[in-house]
C-alpha cells in the first residue's frame, strides 16, 4: 500500500485543493499575534507546547502507519518547520510593525504585491533570473499581510469590489 494512493484514491491531489489554508492562517496569525506586548518567555513557553504535542502525535503516526520503515525528520512535514520559523521570527516582526509607519507598511505590501507579480510572471514564462524575491512573498510577509489587511480601512471600496479583487488575484 502506498501512503499516497488509497483505495484508488490520490490524496495529494486533495491536498493541492487545500493548499490555499497555509497563507489563510499565517494572514489571521499575523492578524492575531503582531503589534501586541510580547514577554518572550511566556510567548515560546505556550508556543512550544501547542507545536510540539501534535508535532510528536502526528510524527508517531506517520512513523508507525504510513512510513515505518523511511524516516527523516528534517524531510518530514515542511509545514511545522514553517511554523517553527514563523514562530520564532515574531517578536521581531512585532517589533517593526510597532515601529512602522502607516506609510511605510503600505510601502512594504506594495513589495509584496509586486513582488509577487513579479515572481508569477518569471515562473510562467520560465525567466531564469537571479532576482531573488522570496524574502517578499515568504511566510514572514503573509504575517504581515494578515496585520495590514486587518488594521486598514478601505472606505473607497465596498466590501464585494474587495471579494472580487482578491478572487481575480488568488
């Protein structure tokens, strides 16, 4: 039995429908976590033990099921290793957002946003560059994202001119 089919059944391509929940939740993390008063001691002391508890529940099972005899952690589930970084990043990340103007976090999700753009176009078009643009489309900027979107006032726009301008660039 092969962990990726199941009674004919490809879940992989399940997942790829899912795919959009990753910068889902980092957006409403970003929105939650960020410009806050942040002890870090208290911070990564119920941090770890929310990751690391379903971490080993779902590491056992993907040992002892679906994978028991090839095992890496490091290989294994790109997703808390994200979450780990992300996690670890956001006292900082907190700290410039306190420290940003209004002016200056449009300026940033403009990069975003371009950036972003900018990536799309060289991925479709198969444009080998060594312009280097995942420092503005990581896991770090849908955190800040998520803050922005959750703080800014968009009076010039009904809420289903904005629905649709995120639908036609999701």
């Amino acid at each position: 039995m092969n962990g990726e089919q199941i009674l004919n059944f490809d879940f992989y391509a399940l997942a790829e429908i899912t795919r959009f929940g990753v910068p889902i939740f980092l957006m409403i993390s970003g929105a939650l976590l960020l410009n806050r008063d942040i002890d870090l001691n208290s911070f990564f002391r119920k941090k770890f033990i929310r990751l690391v508890y379903p971490f080993l529940f779902f590491l056992i099972i993907h040992v002892i099921v679906l994978y028991p005899s090839s095992f890496n952690l490091f290989g294994y589930n790109w997703y808390f290793w994200m979450i780990v970084g992300v996690y670890l990043a956001i006292p900082l990340i907190n700290k410039l957002i306190q420290n940003l103007s209004s002016k200056e976090l449009d300026y940033f999700v403009a990069l975003i946003f371009v950036s972003s753009i900018i990536y799309q176009l060289f991925y479709y078009f198969k444009i080998q560059s060594f312009l280097d643009l995942g420092f503005f489309i990581g896991p770090i900027s849908y955190l800040i994202l998520g803050y922005y979107l959750s703080k800014k006032e968009f009076s010039r726009f009904s809420t289903n001119k904005i629905i649709t301008i995120c639908l036609w660039s999701f």
